[in-house]
C-alpha cells in the first residue's frame, strides 16, 4: 500500500476510533504505509498479506482463516479488489462487511460489454453480497442509485475529513524558496497540482490547455510521480510548455504543505474523483481550487465562490479557466477568503463519528 486517499482514510479511523474498537489492517504494506500506521494508528495490529490476483480464491480461504482466527466484527474494505475477495470470505460467518468507495471500478474507461458485466457485479455486491456500502461522495452515491446498483436501506455517505493536526508537520518556509528553485518571476502566478502522475489525473488535458494561449506568467508545480510522469515530460517538451512546468517529484508531507503555502492556487484537471483528499488540503491552505467537475469535487469547490469548475477532458474549458484565475487577481483573492471556512464540513472529527455511528448500525 502506498498512502493515497483510502489508506489515508483507513488510517485516520483505525487510530481515531482505536478507542471504541480493536482495529487489525490487512493488505501489502510498503514502508510508508507501515510508517504511517506506526505514527496514525499505533495500536492497530497489523498483518501482511500480498495483494492476490482478481479471481485468487485461494486467498479467499486464507482471509476467512484470519477472520475466524482474530473474531472480526466487521470486515471494512477499502479498494474494489479488497471487497471482491474478502466479503466473499466472510460470507457464512457472522461477520458483518462494509465498503468504502474512494474509487468505482465504472469510472476506468470500460464500454460495452464489459462495462455492464461492472455493473451487474457491481449490483450484486452491493445488494446481496455485502452488509454496507459507504460513499465519500453524495454525487458518487447518487450515480449509483440512479442506476440501482446500491440497497439505499444499507447505504451512508461519509465524506473525507481533513485533520488539522496535519497542519503541524508543517515545515516553515520563507514564500522565496519555491519561486527561486523554479525561476518565478515576482509577478508570475503559480499553479500546483499533487497528486500520483495517471492518466485519471488529466495532466495532459492541463499541457494542452497551457498551449492555447495561457498567460506565459502562469507557472504550473506537480507534485507527485507515478507511470505517466515520462511522458507527460516528453509532451511538456514537444508543446512546448516545458519552460512554465515543473516537475517535482514525490514530497514529503512537511514539503507539499510548505509547497501549497507558497502556491496562489490549486490545480485538479481529472477525468475522474471521488472525494480527494488533495482538495481539501488546498483549500486548508486558503487556496482558490480550479478542478473538473467530477466526483464529489463540486461537494468542495464552489463554483465562482472558493474557485472555479469546468467540465473534465476540455483544453479550450481549462485554458479559459487558467486565464481568468491569472488575470482577475481580485476575483482570486476573494475565492481565497473563504477557501478555508468552506472545508468546515468536512472534518476528521464528523468523518469518525459518523463512521462509528455506521458501525454502530451495521452490528445492531
């Protein structure tokens, strides 16, 4: 597991619930996660198991083995592979399984055929196989019910939480550093995205864009690294646009926040979401958002209020996006004001106590 968006979440309520309910992670875990789960989630057992292929029913015996063995209540899945396999496993015990849905397997490109084979596996998941589904998203769950792939008896939306105990890995920064490692000038504004470098993340949409006409002043930070950052490197280069992006590498998580400090705002050009954490850590930062709408990324973003939202896989929508947020600095100013009352909702404090609550229901 590297640390993305679910392993966050998991972490977050393995140590903040740790003391109403015996949590034990199950799953490949890279040194990162297992450092994480050291300083989030320190009472947490942990047990490591190699990720198995789709259809790797062994490993179907192996996980009911280790629920018979530790008396798990609840079995609470956090990747689409996870619930396949292991809610599968639980089936004839007593324990309970729920799934979060940080990702839908319905957003990956599928068609035809194959898309509605997703969807039929995922209704009989969720309507006979497993106990809960649970949402990040209001717009994500609405997807679904429209479709009738979801019981909305056995159904919550529990959106992310930021902690704001986050805030104090902060490392200070003087605001010269960024502008001086990427060769900002005093009046150029500067964009940065972070994130893993996928084609789910749209940052070719963002090259293109930055080739119709955006303000040179503009200088886009990704953060991040992944699969793609090659050739999003040799496109950069080809545009050519190569002189205003720059490509950072992964941070760490002191970093990225004295990086989104030093930024004017926050770029998020995906083809799909469900509810990013990375959003929320802008508008933490009091930073005006420019992201597609997609996912629950209009459940944080305001329209015209704390940023801006265009439709996803648009260059002309995104470029004309990028040129007003550059020019009308009062217009980002103001979406800046209220970028950090608008993250409110959306705490690590109401995302565990409506988690415990699910719980909760799920055992009554």
């Amino acid at each position: 597991m590297h640390i993305g968006g679910a392993e966050r979440n998991m972490l977050q309520i393995a140590g903040g619930l740790s003391d109403r309910y015996r949590f034990t992670l199950i799953g490949p875990m890279s040194p990162e996660f297992e450092g994480e789960a050291r300083r989030l989630a320190p009472n947490a057992d942990r047990i490591i198991f190699d990720r198995p292929g789709k259809f790797d029913f062994g490993s179907v015996r192996r996980l009911r083995s280790i629920m018979k063995s530790c008396s798990v209540d609840v079995l609470h899945t956090h990747d689409a592979r996870g619930r396949l396999l292991g809610h599968l496993a639980v089936l004839t015990l007593r324990t309970r399984s729920l799934h979060t849905y940080h990702m839908s397997p319905l957003f990956y490109g599928h068609a035809g055929f194959k898309y509605r084979v997703y969807e039929i596996m995922e209704a009989i998941y969720n309507r006979s196989l497993s106990d809960g589904a649970l949402f990040v998203s209001n717009n994500v769950k609405n997807m679904y019910a429209t479709r009738g792939l979801i019981d909305e008896s056995s159904t919550w939306v529990i959106t992310n939480g930021f902690d704001a105990g986050d805030l104090a890995l902060h490392e200070s920064s003087n605001s010269i550093v960024l502008r001086t490692q990427i060769g900002a000038k005093s009046n150029d504004v500067i964009a940065i995205f972070v994130g893993r470098m996928t084609d789910q993340k749209g940052l070719d949409v963002l090259l293109q864009a930055l080739s119709l006409g955006v303000p040179e002043r503009l200088q886009c930070v990704l953060v991040g690294d992944g699969p793609d950052r090659p050739f999003l490197e040799q496109m950069a280069e080809s545009l050519p646009v190569k002189d205003r992006v720059h490509f950072l590498g992964f941070r760490s998580k002191p970093e990225v926040l004295s990086l989104l400090e030093q930024s004017d705002f926050f770029l998020l050009p995906s083809r799909y979401e469900c509810f990013p954490y990375s959003i929320l850590e802008a508008l933490s930062h009091g930073l005006p958002v420019v992201a597609t709408d997609v996912g629950g990324n209009s459940e944080m973003v305001r329209h015209e209020v704390n940023g801006l939202l265009i439709p996803s896989e648009n260059a002309p929508a995104l470029a004309s996006a990028l040129d007003r947020i550059i020019t009308d600095e009062a217009e980002r100013r103001e979406f800046a004001s209220v970028s950090k009352a608008s993250i409110s909702p959306f705490t690590v404090e109401v995302m565990l106590e409506e988690t415990a609550a699910c719980y909760s229901e799920l055992l009554a």
